[in-house]
C-alpha cells in the first residue's frame, strides 16, 4: 500500500478556484440558451405556436427540430431520443424547442410564453403498468444455468418473496452544463460537463451534419456526476453547439435545479421477485429471480444497466439451478440512465432479501444463511453466466469482519436491548458486496493517453478519463511519477480533449483507473525505454544499470538529475514524447448465450451496520458502521477511503431516504432539496470504522495491481437497509421485515410495523 496522497484539486475546491465549465469568462456575444418543456407526459402535439417566444424581450432566436441541420438524437445506442420532439411527446418535460437570448433569466422567461395545444395520450408510468401493457423498451432477456424448475420441485422447503427497490436522483453538485464555441472553417468547441467526451464529440457531429475532426469537447472536471453525465451530456451539449453554429456566436446552457431534475435520467427503480428452494441449513438448491425496471420512455443505457443486474443478483453466492428473468419497461417517464452500480445494486437487493427471508423463515442468523451460500474457492465457484470466481476473497473478509466488528456478541447485546425497549428497536446485518470490474460491452474496455517531457524535467499528462472528484487525475499522475521516479509536483494533468486523445470510453463502470493509468504508464514506460536506450550507448553502461529514482537517473557509478538528464537526451535527439495504449486482457462474453468472461476480476467487500428504529416515527439513525474492503494494492489509500465513504452514504440516501415520486399526471414532484432528500452530514454514523484490506495485491496485473473503487462500496449500504429489517422483525415479526420496501423512509417504516401492510402490496409479474 502506497502512502496516501492529497487530491491534485483539493486546496482549490475548498479556496473555491477550482475551474468548471460554468466558471469561464463570458464573451460579449454569448447567448444564453433554456429549454422549452412538454407539460403533459404523453400525446401528440397538435400546434406548438412560438410567436410570443419569438417576440420576448431579449431573444434572439428559437430553435426547434426543424432546424437541426443533421440527426435530431443525442442517444447513444438505438437512436431513439430525439435532441427536440416533433410530434409525440413521451415524457413531461421533454424539450419541444430552445430559446437562445441575451440572458439566462430572458431565455427561460421566453420558453415559458409559448402556446402548445395537446392531443393528450394515455400514459404508463410504473413498472407494474408496464408489465400489464407489456410495454417494453427492449426484449426481455433470460439467462438459465442448470434445471431450476426441477431443482425448485425436489427442494425440501421453498419460499416466494417481492421486493421494490426505488430510483435514485444523481444530484451532482454541479448541474448539467455545456458552452460552446464556433471555430474556423464551421469546426466547434464545446466545453462540457461529461463522464464521455468522445460519445458527445460524435454525436454533436452527427447532430450538426459535420464530421466528428469538426467538433472538440473538452472537460477539466466536473462538480460530481455518479452516472448522470455518461449519456444524458451529449443533449446539452447538442443544443449548445446547434446554437454556437447557426448563430455564429458563443452559446451557453446551463440548466436550473429543477428543470435539471425533470429532464434528466436517474437509477432505475426495479421490482423484484422471487421462488427459492432451500435445505434445512438455507442453502439455496434452485432459484427463480423476476427483475423488472422502469427504463423510461426510450433505452438510453437499459440494456447494460439490466444485464448486469443479472450478472449480479448472485452477488456473493453460488446458484447452482437458477432461472433470471430481466424486463426492461417502457413508461412515459424521462428515460433512466447510469447511476453508480449500473444495475448491480439492484440485482444484489433481491438475492440479499431472498436470503434474509430464507433466514427468518428458518429462525437463523441471516449472517448463517449468507455464508453457507457463499462461493467457494475450488467448487461451487461457477457464476450463472458461466464464469469462475477465482480469487474468492469474500470468506476471509467476511471472517475478519465478524471477528473486528465484534458481530456476535452485538447480536445477543441487540436481543437483550430490544427485548427491554418498547419503542427504540435496534437492528443489525452484515452483507458482502462481490462487484465485477470491465465494461460488460467488450469494445469499451481500452483507453490512450499522451505524455510529453519537457527539458526542464517537468511533465505534461493527458488522457481519455475524466476528472469528476474521485481523484482519477492524481491516482495517474501517481503512476507517471512513479514510472519515471520523479515528484508527483513535476507533473500536470491537463483537460480531457478529443482533441488530444481520440475515440475514449466513458469514465464510468469503475475502470478509470484501470484503463488510464495502463495507457499513461505505456506512454510513461515507452519513453523510459528511450531515455534508457540512450543512457545505455552513451554511457556504454547496460540496461540494468540504468534507474530513475527520488529525481535523479542513475546509470553506473553517474548520477544526473532527471531534469538535466533529458535535456541531454533531448540535445541527442531522443524523442520526449508518446502516446500509450492499453486494453484489457482475457475478457469476452457472448451476448446470446449470455456467457463468458465479461470482468477481468471482482472486488470484494463487506460492512456490518447497526441501526437504531423509532416504532412511534419510522424515525431511524446509524449507530455503528464496520467496513472492510478489497482495493488490492491501492494506490491512494486516501482517496479509496474517501471513495469507500462517499459511496456507503449515497447508497444509504438510495435506500433510506431519496424517494423520487411522480403523480397521476406524470409529473415528478421531487423536483428540488425541498422534495428529495440525500444524505446530511448528520446521517453520516455515529460510529464508523473502516478499513482497506491489506496484504491482498490484486492477482491480475492491473495498474500496480490495484482494484477498482468507484461503485463496489455503494453496495456496502445494503446492509443499512437489511439493519432495518432486522429491527422492523424485532418491532413487529418477521413478516413485518418482508414488508419493507427500498427506499426505507420513515413512512415505509411505519408501514412495514402496521400488521395491515402486507394487504397493499404491489403488483408483480409471474416469474415464470
């Protein structure tokens, strides 16, 4: 374990001069650009009258579908939203048209003057609906290992079960932004908010009916992002640009709170089912799981964020007989998208409470039930898609977990206590995260990156990741000092650019870390190479003799500062910079037969919560949080603590406290912080100790043979939500617990405690 190192922007975000898009200076000529919005979910438009947008005080021009010189889509994969609708509306607040005027406040109070008549639609918009119209956005997938149904007839004791698991607002800091900039020859540039340059690159091109050499994106950072600028950036950015290039002028759009909450895709929300059979110790001998979830009204990334639902609704256990049945619903809703965990969160829900109502079902500690499921290490170590689970590391974390936390003996504590407290019930869970890392779409798995070396010694990075807080610009800079052994001050990390490095993946699927630092270290190692080629004829020393370390290039008995050292190189000619590349080995998958190897390697964790539950209010509170996980070797123990951290509180908000709701019209009323409520520093527990498991070098050859640490500890939160359970049966019983429902709101707690909760459950489709 490296020693920690702070954030490269860490003194500029707390003096507030770190640099984001909406921070640029303003030219004279910039227009300000808002949005128009459907004010009804689902119809035809029948008249879209403009004149009174037109005519405001400070417009300048309005734009609608009509004059996209190129393809009316910012989707990423089936083309199926458009950047302005014409005719059929499928979501309230959908963007109709855009106003670019000298202002912000004059643009956003035009769009609202104009008068659009309706042929109003029936609408879907939940899951059950969806599955009752089978409406769907994308063909339902099944992946099946084994004879479940067979398995499920002979089982000893088998048990069915629902599970509703909520969205999520991403709720950056930082809102959705883009400014672009006309350049010669009708090239643009665009500065963005994005977790992909290139994907809004291409389709900002496609957009305006150029080529994608014609448009540059460019992103220094970004104020949070969690999933939520992967694919819904590029429409931002598309109107922006069509601005900048039909006008002539700098165009900026920047989008309020609420609007930005309404337009924008968040997690999806699921329901879950299901039919497990089980022996007398709740070893699962078959298994039939349903997941279905609200996509919205096109596919965005549905496809892959319900894949790997499926790829995990194992999460740490072997299933040997299993059947998952994944639905992708369409409803007129704003399409979901990305979020943290793409989808494996909530496939792990569903396993998770399956197992837990296995336990309760059979009067044994969940903890019992979980381990005795568990993967193993030479058998029972196949996943349902057909992959071994090598490096198992959840029995040894799990152990140390329990001894650490001091499990059992808070167990029994935890009896006593609620045995003796009327009202305040205590709950306590441990649950296990095994989290696969690689982009489930195999292409996506490679990444460039350019260094130069200056003759000062100083050095300039740049390459495909995007910086958004989680401190991927140090941990590769880390990698290049080190390469070359020089001061972490000696180097400079530069914007992400298009321009610079070409066709880049999304920062996201917790690779950034993975894929760049390998493309920076090649660039690194390869002008290494020259310089000790160099060192070698001139010094007539070997190549063994040659080193760089604490500044200085050692090559025989001679030592030069790594500054003078290349200035020689550079007056001999060596050429001080390249380009580095790396892709990822061994992965491969077959999207029919859904099998293969689509993750290089899973990270390992395990937390164990203790809750404490008011039964008047539903009130609760985090008394103690215990967290061990896997980060192989990490790189920078701070920032994988503070992601570990950061992560375990959004996953908490997910399941306890940010509940997004629609009405009857569909229209989201959890609009803005007075509506949707993310975690507060006082949610944060009372108690919280955690810990990076150590001496545990990933066995791959990752980047210092680290592991990734970006989503696997959102997954962590589960136990919260599984603490809750756990005090909600000690309240009210056991079929209190199988009540409740993500997220764990103090109403939903209530609801579970009230014996009549089990009559309103919510519709589900046959597994089968």
């Amino acid at each position: 374990m490296t020693p920690p190192v702070q954030h490269d922007s860490a003194a500029l975000h707390v003096t507030g001069q770190a640099h984001y898009t909406d921070d640029f200076a303003l030219p004279a000529t910039l227009l300000h650009v808002a949005f128009g919005l459907s004010s009804i979910a689902h119809g035809h438009i029948k008249q879209m009258d403009l004149r009174a947008v037109q005519a405001a005080p400070g417009v300048v021009r309005v734009f609608t579908a009509a004059d996209i010189p190129g393809e009316n889509n910012y989707a990423p994969v089936l083309h199926d939203d458009p950047i302005f609708a014409t005719n059929l509306v499928q979501f309230h607040g959908q963007p109709l048209f855009a106003v670019a005027a000298s202002s912000h406040d004059a643009a956003r109070r035009a769009a609202r003057l104009a008068q659009i008549d309706y042929e109003v639609l029936p609408e879907i918009l939940d899951i059950p609906a969806a599955l009752a119209a089978d409406s769907y956005v994308l063909p339902s997938e099944t992946l099946r290992r084994g004879e479940p149904e067979a398995a499920l007839a002979k089982a000893p004791q088998r048990l069915n079960g629902t599970l509703s698991i909520g969205g999520q607002d991403h709720f950056y800091l930082e809102g959705q932004i883009a400014f672009a900039l006309p350049q010669e020859h009708g090239g643009v540039l665009v500065h963005c908010s994005t977790q992909h340059p290139s994907e809004v690159q291409h389709l900002v091109a496609h957009a305006l009916g150029k080529q994608s050499h014609d448009v540059v994106v460019q992103c220094r950072r970004m104020g949070g992002a969690f999933g939520g600028k992967e694919s819904q950036a590029a429409l931002f950015a598309c109107v922006a640009a069509l601005v900048a290039s039909l006008t002539g002028r700098p165009a900026k759009l920047r989008l309020d709170r609420d609007d930005d909450m309404q337009m924008t895709g968040k997690r999806h929300d699921f329901l879950g089912a299901y039919d497990i059979g089980f022996d007398t110790r709740g070893r699962i001998v078959g298994a039939s799981l349903m997941l279905a979830s609200r996509c919205g009204y096109s596919a965005d990334l549905s496809g892959p964020v319900n894949d790997r639902a499926m790829f995990h609704a194992d999460n740490c256990y072997f299933l040997e007989h299993v059947q998952i049945v994944s639905h992708r619903c369409k409803t007129h809703t704003v399409s979901n998208t990305a979020f943290r965990g793409f989808g494996g969160p909530q496939g792990m829900m569903l396993i998770e409470a399956a197992l837990d109502d296995i336990a309760r079902h059979l009067s044994l500690d969940p903890l019992s039930v979980r381990q005795v499921n568990f993967y193993g290490d030479d058998t029972r170590n196949l996943t349902p898609y057909h992959m071994l689970v090598e490096h198992n590391l959840t029995h040894l974390i799990v152990d140390d977990l329990v001894a650490s936390s001091d499990y059992l003996r808070r167990r029994q504590a935890l009896a006593e206590f609620n045995a003796s407290s009327p009202i305040i019930k205590r709950g306590l869970a441990l649950t296990p995260v095994k989290f696969g890392i690689s982009f489930t779409a195999t292409q996506f798995n490679q990444a460039g990156a350019l260094l130069h070396v200056y003759t000062d010694g100083s050095v300039l990075l740049n390459h495909g990741g995007t910086e958004m807080g989680q401190g991927l610009f140090t941990k590769v800079a880390q990698v290049v000092a080190t390469e070359f052994g020089i001061p972490l001050s000696k180097i400079r990390v530069t914007a992400t650019d298009t321009s610079k490095v070409p066709n880049t993946s999304a920062t996201a699927a917790s690779s950034g870390s993975d894929l760049n630092g390998k493309a920076a270290q090649a660039a690194a190692r390869t002008i290494k190479n020259r310089l000790v080629a160099y060192a070698v004829q001139q010094y007539q020393v070997s190549t063994d003799a040659v080193s760089f370390e604490s500044g200085m290039v050692r090559f025989g008995d001679q030592t030069l500062p790594f500054a003078a050292f290349v200035l020689e190189a550079y007056m001999a000619r060596v050429a001080l910079s390249a380009t580095g590349y790396y892709r990822t080995p061994k992965i491969h998958f077959d999207r029919k037969s859904f099998s293969g190897r689509p993750f290089f390697y899973f990270a390992y964790g395990a937390a164990v919560t203790e809750v404490a539950i008011d039964t008047l209010t539903g009130e609760h509170r985090i008394v103690r949080l215990d967290i061990l996980h896997d980060v192989g070797t990490s790189i920078n123990p701070a920032l994988d603590l503070g992601q570990i951290e950061g992560g375990f509180a959004q996953g908490a908000g997910w399941l306890t406290s940010e509940e997004l709701c629609w009405n009857q019209a569909g229209v989201l009323t959890t609009h803005a912080p007075s509506t949707y409520k993310i975690p507060a520093v006082s949610d944060w527990p009372q108690d919280a100790r955690i810990r990076l498991l150590e001496n545990t070098p990933n066995a791959e050859d990752t980047i210092f043979h680290a592991k990734a640490v970006g989503e696997p500890p959102l997954m962590l939160a589960i136990s919260v939500f599984h603490a809750l359970r756990d005090a909600v049966a000690s309240a009210s019983g056991p079929q209190a617990a199988r009540q409740l429902n993500a997220p764990a709101t103090p109403q939903a707690i209530l609801h579970a405690l009230t014996p009549a909760a089990a009559v309103n459950r919510p519709v589900q489709k046959e597994i089968a």
